[in-house]
C-alpha cells in the first residue's frame, strides 16, 4: 500500500509538473497574443487618427479658402465704395477751386 501511496504522489508530481508547464505555455501564448493585438489596435488607431487629421486639414484649408474669398469680396466692395467717394469729392474740390478763381 505505502508503495501505491508513494507511486500515486509521484504520479500527482509529474502531473503538477505538466499542468504547471502548460499553464507557463498558456500564458505566454496568451501574452503574445495580447502583445500581437496591441499592436494591430495601435497601427489601426494611429491610421484613424492620421485619416482624421486630414480630414481635419482639408476642411480647415477649405474654411480658410472661403474666409480669404469673403474678405476679398469685402475689400473689392470696400474699394468700390471709397472710389465713389472720392468721385463726389473731387466734384467738391473742383467746384472750390472753380469759385476760389472767378
């Protein structure tokens, strides 16, 4: 009996021994896996944040396009309105100088 008893302990060892080694298997799977995923989440979400950024840029680039047209339009209406003025002044001038000789 005592030598099925010290059989049975050594058998229960190898099969600590073997459930130990595959478990040490497992987690190093598990952590390759882990490390394999982290990276391909990384890669995605850096591409993600790239793609937005762009996009981001575009619409900045063409709100500025819009923003320089509209003051453009601005200053051209500005202009136009300054040449006006400056139309009846110099009738005014003119009419001063005109009187200030006769």
């Amino acid at each position: 009996m005592a030598k099925e008893t010290v059989q049975a302990v050594r058998q229960a060892e190898l099969n600590a021994a073997q459930i130990e080694k595959d478990a040490i298997e497992k987690k190093d799977t598990i952590l390759s896996d882990a490390q394999q995923n982290a990276k391909l989440l990384i890669t995605s979400r850096t591409k993600e944040a790239f793609l937005k950024a762009e996009r981001n840029l575009e619409l900045a680039n063409e709100q500025g396009a819009q923003l320089l047209q509209a003051a453009i339009l601005k200053a051209e209406n500005e202009v136009l309105l300054l040449k006006e003025m400056v139309k009846g002044k110099e009738q005014v001038a003119i009419d001063k100088v005109l009187s200030s000789l006769i």
